[in-house]
C-alpha cells in the first residue's frame, strides 16, 4: 500500500513539474531559441548609447588612530 501511494506522490509531483516547465517554455520558448542562436537582445548592440557618468564616493577618510599599548597587550 505505501508503494501505491509513493508512486502516486511521485506521478503528481513529475507531473506538476512537466506543467511549470511547459508554461515556462510557453511563456518564454521564443526568447530562449533566440539565445540559443544568438539573437538574444542582450547579444545585439543597443540602438542607444550607454551613458556614463563619474560618482564620486562621499565617504571622508577617519584620520589613523594612535596605537595605544594597552591595546597591543590586548591583543
């Protein structure tokens, strides 16, 4: 009996999986045969130029800290 029901549980979950997998290639089985050949969008040159632009850090360096020697004895 728990063989019947392991071998159920295992078809729904096979089955469940092939259904995702079938909308997935539904939903984007054209974009991934196009990679695959390589005419992604993302393998074509953009028709517009990337910008770029200089971002500068607004982080202040913190002076160096003496060492102190009770530290160091820590350590």
């Amino acid at each position: 009996m728990i063989a019947a029901l392991a071998t159920a549980a295992f078809l729904a979950t096979f089955w469940m999986l092939a259904m995702t997998g079938l909308a997935i290639l539904e939903d984007s089985g054209a974009k991934i045969v196009a990679a695959l050949n390589g005419r992604s969008p993302l393998a074509m040159t953009p028709l517009v130029r990337p910008v770029s632009w200089k971002v500068s850090p607004r982080v202040r360096a913190r002076p160096a800290l003496p060492a102190r020697p009770t530290l160091r004895a820590a350590a």
